[in-house]
C-alpha cells in the first residue's frame, strides 16, 4: 500500500516563522498558562485591513470594513480594528456590550444578531448603534423598544433570496429581494420611530458571481425606492471572502484526488477509519465533495474584493464600482476570516503516544477538538512539530492521528493523519498555524469542566 505522504504546507508569516526558530517563549507560555494557547499577532490583521482598503481607495469608494468578531472573542482585536477607523459587526449582547465598554465609537459599530431581544436593541438604542432587521417581529420590536425611549433607532434592511440565473438563492435570512422595496416603503408609516439607512446581505458560500448579482439586486431596489422619496446611505455586502491558507495548489488538488482513492480502497488512508470528509460512499461510488474550507485559493482577499468591484454589470452595463460611486452610496462588508488571515495559531502539548487497536499510532495533546474547529470537516493544513529537546533527532519520521482529551472515539483534533519528522516526546509541542479565523474559538466548548484556552498576544 502506498504511504507517501501528501502535506498541506501552510504560508507562514515572518511572526510566526520567527515563533517557531525559537520556541522557548512558547514553552514557557505553555508552562504559565496551560495547554493549549492561542497566540496572536495584531500586524497582520492591520496589513488585511489596509490591503481592502487600497481596492476601495482605488475605485474612490466610499467605506467602512466592519470586523465579524464572532471570528474571534478578544476584545484586543476589536480595538485595534478601531484603531485603525474601521468598525465592529457585533452578533449578541456581550459582544457589542464588551465594545461599547472598551469605548468603540458608536459610529464603528453595528448589530447583525440573528437573534435580538428586548434588552439587546435597549443596549443599542442607548448607544445610537445600527441595527440589522431581518424579519417582521424584529421590527416590530425596535419600534416597540425605540417608542418606549421616545428615540428614534437607526436600521439596516437585510434582505436575501436573490435570483441567480433565474434560480433563486436559498437563505433562512432576511426579506425577500422582490418583497424589499414594498417593506420599506412601508416603514415611515408603520414604524415611525425607525429610520431606515441601508440595505444589508449576507450570502452563504463564496461566489463572486453570485455577490455581484447580489449588489446589482440590491441597487435596483435603492434605485426605486429613491422614486418614493426614501434615499439609501449604504449598502452591505456582509462577509464571506475568501483566503488562502496554502502555499501550494498542486498539493491541495493531490490530497483531494488521493483521498477519493483511499476511500475507495486503491490506497493507505489518509484519515482516521478512512472518513471520506462529507462525501458519501454507495457501492464503490463516491457522491458528492468533501464538506471542508477550501483552504488554497488563487483568488482570495483584496482580489476577489476587486474582482468583484470590477465586475461588468449585466444590468447597469457599468463595472460594480461604479454602481456605489455613481449615487455616493457608501460600500459596507463584515470580513471575518480574511481579516484575521496570519493573526493567530493555537499550541499544544503532547501528552501520549499509543497506538489504537488497529496500529494506528495516536499522540495525545493536552486540548479537546473543539478547540480547532470550525463547520469545515477537518482543518486541511499541516501542523508543525515543535520538540522541547532543541537538538531531539530528526531521524525517526512517523505517521500520526492527533487526539484530544474528550472522553470519545471521534475525539480527534485532526481528521488528516499528520507526518512528523521525528517521534514525539512528551512534552513536544504541536502548533497549528493560521487558526485566529474561527478555527479557535466558535465552537469551543467546556465539557468535562476543562478551562477554555487562554489567549496571549505577542
């Protein structure tokens, strides 16, 4: 059976490259704080930032980049994101709370929750924040809350289900497109206490195309409703744009090629119990692709943000910039992930090597797999070995599942068995790279009581 290895070698930043040729501070981080970490650095976020902003200054756009924070929980990337004079998406109480506390301009903040109660839209009420209405009942609600205080709240519209080839785009979220300009219309009258400002969307996936006829719906509705008197300040485009997290196409198309094989049986596995990762095996058959991030992208970040922008309008017959610059309509996006491209990775320690009943070799590390999860099946990037012995022989290379300390058989940090160039010691190091961006914190969870890690920034 073949056991050649295929990685998903990762692009490191010069922080991290420097973390990793000399790892005593990570050692000694570890031995302070526990196992596993989340480190941070705050100069990559900046230079995502500015390169968004290159674009948007190119096209003499309008703007404001507001920071997904359910990306990530720390408050220190909140602030420096308004450091720089951009703003925050806020998605519950103590997110934006925590925001208004640390003395977030009102200005840089906004409320996108998928779900808003009583008390949420008093909070930002107080602080004059914009807020995303998604249905009826949460319009009715703000204007419950806002006639009560006597105060008028600003609102963003969100809509969705908007047509892409005459197929409509499903969502569970916002006002139908075709339902929008009859909405709005309306809400002087019923809603009186409500001032509309914007239009906001948010699609699932990450097709330019689909963004761009997003935009173009969108601006055919602001277009309209302008014939009634009502003008639109800004229209959000939510977030959703890719990164890359890999140096090498070829590597990604390989390990997806040599997984159908393994799954099929022509070669060794290259994860646990052989998982196809979301695809589905009927008789020698495989359906469907596998469920995960697509970590390499030649198209990524402020390119595809441009991309978009220079996009032809079909509808319009003007590039997608113009579109904004044409009815000074000021550009809105909510990046996650692709701010937080380079920020962080996540460090643990080895604790066991054993093997599993079928000779798998497993190496058991002080952290539980939510701690590196995201709705991806498996994070598809290498991890680096780092041993405490500095000069620890690099000869005895092995192959390795690693695995958490959930009390489960699928307890498995890793889906993707790992090479590592020598044979762990207890008390090596495992760093995952790259993990600021979800990987880190939204599902992470407290089962059997353990500590969530803890988060430093070098």
């Amino acid at each position: 059976m073949d056991n050649t290895f295929l990685p998903l070698t990762p692009i490191l930043h010069p922080w991290v490259q420097r973390v990793i040729e000399q790892p005593t501070s990570l050692f000694q981080a570890i031995e302070r704080q526990g196992s596993p970490i989340n480190i941070h650095h705050l100069s990559p976020l900046k230079e995502n930032i500015n390169a968004y902003e290159k674009v948007l200054n190119k096209y003499q756009i309008a703007h404001k980049i507001f920071f997904a924070r359910k990306a990530n929980k720390c408050l220190e990337i909140a602030r420096a994101v308004a450091q720089t004079g951009q703003g925050v998406d806020t998605a519950s109480y103590r997110e934006l709370q925590q925001c208004v506390e640390a003395g977030i301009d009102s200005e840089q903040l906004v409320l996108t929750a998928a779900v808003k109660n009583r008390k949420l839209l008093e909070l930002t009420l107080q602080h004059d924040i914009p807020v995303v209405l998604d249905n009826e009942d949460e319009l009715q609600l703000a204007q419950g809350v806002a006639q009560k205080k006597e105060k008028t709240m600003e609102v963003n519209i969100r809509v969705g289900g908007f047509f892409v080839e005459d197929k409509r785009l499903p969502t569970r979220f916002g006002f139908p497109i075709d339902r929008a300009i009859a909405c709005i219309s309306d809400l002087a009258d019923k809603y009186p206490n409500l001032e509309y400002t914007g239009l906001h969307f948010h699609l699932n996936g990450y097709s330019v195309k689909e963004r761009v006829a997003a935009i173009e719906q969108s601006v055919r509705v602001i277009d309209e409703l302008l014939t009634y008197g009502i003008q639109t300040k800004s229209l959000d485009i939510g977030g959703g744009i890719l990164m890359n997290y890999l140096q090498s196409e070829q590597e990604w198309l390989d390990f997806h090629k040599s997984l159908r094989e393994a799954v099929l049986g022509t070669r060794s596995e290259l994860t646990y119990q052989n998982d196809a990762l979301g695809m589905v095996k009927i008789n020698d058959q495989l359906y469907g692709e596998p469920t995960v991030y697509p970590y390499f992208n030649k198209l990524h970040k402020a390119k595809l943000l441009e991309e978009i922008l220079t996009t032809r309008s079909a509808i319009f017959d003007v590039p997608i910039h113009q579109l904004f610059t044409e009815r000074a309509l000021e550009f809105r996006m909510e990046p996650g992930r692709s701010l937080l491209d380079q920020v962080g990775c996540t460090v643990a320690k080895v604790v066991f090597r054993k093997k599993d009943s079928e000779g798998r070799l497993l190496v058991g590390l002080e952290m539980n797999r939510t701690q590196l999860r995201s709705s991806s099946a498996d994070f598809l990037v290498d991890p680096i070995h780092l041993p405490k012995q500095q000069n620890q022989k690099t000869d005895d290379p092995c192959y390795a599942y690693l695995v958490g300390s959930y009390c489960l058989e699928q307890e498995l940090i890793l889906k993707r068995k790992v090479y590592l160039k020598s044979y762990p010691e207890i008390g090596d190091l495992i760093l995952f790279p790259n993990t600021a961006g979800y990987m880190m914190h939204f599902y992470e969870s407290e089962a059997h009581l353990f500590e969530l890690a803890k988060n430093i920034f070098v």
